[in-house]
C-alpha cells in the first residue's frame, strides 16, 4: 500500500513550481557560501535579517537534484511522501486488512496539499515518526511497560527528533501541539482509568506518565533552539502572523475556503467518531482529544492538512479493534500490487517527469533573462521571481518565495503593481520597477498606459518593461 499511494504521488506530481527553485536557489547559495544572517538575494529586502530557518531541507534539495537530477529528485520526493505512511501502517499490523486499506485511503488525499517537491515533506515525515514514538510509549494515553532503558531512549529520541525537525520546516509546531494534545487526552484520562480499575501492568498510578511527557514536552521546546538561529527560530515562526500572507497566497487561509479540504475534513470527523464509538469501554480520551485538535487546527489553517492524514492513521492504530495475524490474503495482495504496477507504467509511459509549471516556460522567462529591464527590478509573483533567481541569481526583483521576510506593506505593495491598482502604482516609482511579468489583460492596458511597452506575450503571461 505504501508503494502504491507513493506512485499515486508520483503521478499526481505533474510540475515542478516556484516553491521547489526558492528551495533549489538558496540551497546553491548555502552550499557555495555558508550560512548567513542576511538576505543575500537582490529583492527589496536584500541585507536585511535572514531568520532561513529551514537551511538544510534547501541544501538537501539542491545536493540531491545535483546528484540525480530533477527527475531523480522527483522519485526520492514521492518515496519521502510514501514512506511515513509504511510506519504508520506498521504499527496498525494486527488492526486487519481493512483498517489498513482505510488508513491508506484517508493518508493519501493529504499528501496531495504537498505533493510538489517542497520543505514540508520534512515535516510530515518528522510528524509520522513522533506519531510512531508516541505509539510506542504512550498507547491509548498509558505507559505500558516502559521501564529503564526504553523510557530513556524515547527521553532522548524526541527531542533528538526535535533538533533535527528545527532545522528542516517550521512545521515542527505542529509537533509540539501534538504532544501538547496527548499530554491533555493523558491528563483527562487518568482519573477516569483510577476509577474504571484497569487490568495491572496497564497503568500505572500516579502522576507519573504525565510527568514523563511534561518533561520530554520541555526538552522539545529546548531542542527547538538547536538551530543556527537560537531562541530567534521563534521569530521565523511568529513572522508567518503576517496579516498580508493572504495577498500572496491561500495556503494559510481557514479550510472553509476550500471545499476539497472541508469535504475531507468532514470524513475525517465522521470517521474519528465511528472508531473511537467502536472502541471498548472505558474509552480512551486520548486519541479523541488528538483527533479533534488537528480536525480544528486544519479548520483554523489549511495548511495543517497534511497533518491530519497521519493522525487518522494514529487513530486507527489506538481505537479500531485488534484482530488475530494472519498471512495477508493473495487477492488483496494481488489488487494493490496490480494497481501499483498500474501507477507506474502509467508515469512512465504516459505522463513522464514533472516538467517546470507552464507559468515559468522557457520562451518567456528565457526572453525576461535576455532582455532585462535597464537599472531597474522585475516585479513578478514569487513563484515567477524565485525561478528567475534559480536562472540567474543577480536578476534584480522585487520579492521572492520568502514571503514572511517581507513587511505586510511590501507584500500588498508588490501584488498590487500586478493588479496595476493606483495604490500599487505608486511602487513602480519607489521601487524603481522597470519590469512587470503577468497574465492580466487588465494589467497590461493599464502599464501600458503608465509608460510600459510589450517586450513579449506568450500563452503563459506578458513581460512589460519600460
């Protein structure tokens, strides 16, 4: 099932896009020069501090396409999108055929929020693992015989995940709330368990497990700090409260937005409510309370639906019941294998490598690198600009991916010379544009008007410079 939901990915990875060159252009810069503190691209916000909080994801991505390519990059990515979900199932084994089909099923669709190559992959595979260590140490919210040795080891295993996790995404919050969640579901557990008398061995009483997991909660947040950045790792994630984010992009907007992502929401609460009703009273607090937090979290921010995918595996592997091993029947063994086989043939005879997006074509970003605007700055969407610094590093912009480094102002700004509004008008003199890259008629006219002449127009947008 892994393989065959990471052929799945494959195949629905169709492009390579901006967020995957942002990635690619400051693992180069890394790589040739070392960290450091200031923005070292040619935006407006060149020389100003640079929280790059997520430095090796970016080194990784370029060492890997300089080893293997863009297509070899491609296959890794949908191998790293695919594997999490083998832990998972792993530690849903005895739970039956079935349940592993349904926790492959409501895994896949999150991934697809991902499934272009960028830093977050790093995050849902970190969030898998911890699901894992939390599934190890703390079933059901329990301690079950976790003694000496192994409490040790997951002691220093998580927030050893942790260092790690602070300097591949920012997603490690998402980390952090998870613990926080299970702590809670923990807490609410114990005294319903002290009441309900649970068979020896599997609780122990007193406060223990829950200073247990107080304490590795702690030594989290501390590792957190094991960054290039310090305690200012914090700043990084406080910058993504940037009010003008949602001029940019939609990534960080509440789910009702998207009608896919509350659709799948749905599902998910309609299926967290089935399996934890189905599971032996007294019901555990613990996998509910986790599930509803991350249901909510992706209500709150989109964004967070890549972690939901695996919490519903989580879920499956605490409260869906327990079966006896057998060996894995040959006709669903057959079905899954038939259809990954099926996926593949499919990308590599008919679909092929992801190609750059049809907005960063060649025959016009190749026309913007020939023929740049004299003494002046390309404004473009981030996309668009971190591609052309891929190209060409010194191409002066007017912003890039980075887009919590930029001053709310500096974002509506930079959109709104796109949008060719009078307020935004107003920064072509400021910033001294002498470029525009975009796709709107409307635009166009109106640059037109303001002096710009049409360089070149192709089905993927228009370059205007003046």
């Amino acid at each position: 099932m892994t393989l065959l939901v990471g052929l799945l990915a494959l195949c629905a990875n169709r492009v390579h896009n901006g967020d995957l060159y942002l990635e690619l252009g400051a693992g180069r810069f890394i790589s040739q020069h070392g960290l450091v503190t200031h923005d070292p691209f040619p935006t407006i916000a060149a020389g100003r501090e640079w929280l790059n909080q997520q430095w090796l994801s970016e080194l990784a991505f370029y060492k890997v396409a300089g080893l293997v390519g863009m297509t070899g990059l491609t296959l890794r990515y949908a191998l790293g999108l695919g594997l999490p979900l083998s832990w998972l199932l792993w530690r849903c084994r005895d739970k039956g055929l079935g349940m592993l089909a349904l926790g492959a099923a409501l895994y896949f669709p999150t991934i697809l929020a991902i499934v272009h190559p960028r830093a977050a992959v790093f995050t849902l595979a970190a969030f898998s693992g911890l699901l894992v260590l939390l599934l190890e140490g703390w079933p059901g919210g329990r301690v079950a015989g976790i003694r000496g040795r192994r409490r040790l080891l997951l002691a220093v295993t998580i927030p050893g995940l942790f260092a790690l996790w602070a300097n591949l995404h920012g997603g490690f919050v998402g980390g952090l709330a998870l613990l926080g969640l299970v702590g809670l579901g923990t807490l609410l557990d114990h005294p319903r368990r002290a009441r309900a008398g649970w068979r020896p061995g599997a609780w122990r009483p007193g406060a223990r497990p829950l200073l247990a997991l107080g304490a590795i909660g702690l030594a989290a947040v501390g590792a957190t700090f094991a960054t290039p950045l310090g305690p200012r790792v914090w700043t990084y994630v406080w910058s993504f409260r940037n009010p003008a984010l949602s001029v940019a992009t939609q990534e960080w907007a509440p789910a009702i937005h998207s009608p896919l992502i509350m659709l799948y929401v749905a599902v998910a609460a309609i299926t967290t409510g089935w399996l934890w009703r189905a599971t032996p009273r007294p019901r555990p607090l613990t996998p509910l309370v986790v599930a509803v937090g991350f249901l909510a979290l992706t209500v709150y921010s989109q964004r967070n639906v890549v972690l939901l995918g695996p919490v519903m595996v989580y879920l499956i592997a605490q409260c869906a019941p327990e079966r006896a091993l057998a060996a894995p029947r040959r006709g669903a063994v057959a079905v899954v294998g038939v259809a990954a086989v099926a996926a593949g043939a499919v990308w590599a005879f008919a679909l092929g490598p992801a190609r750059t997006a049809p907005y960063l074509k060649p025959r016009l970003m190749d026309v913007v690198l020939r023929h740049p605007p004299a003494g002046g700055r390309i404004a473009s969407v981030a996309g668009v600009s971190s591609y052309l610094l891929w190209r060409s590093s010194h191409t002066p912009v007017v912003v890039d991916g980075w887009l919590e480094h930029f001053r709310p102002d500096e974002l509506r700004g930079a959109y709104g010379v796109l949008h060719a509004t009078p307020a935004g008008l107003r920064y072509i003199q400021r910033w001294g544009i002498r470029g525009v890259i975009t796709r709107s008629p409307l635009t166009v006219r109106r640059l037109r008007g303001d002096g710009f002449r049409v360089v070149a127009a192709t089905s993927e947008g228009t370059y205007l410079s003046r």
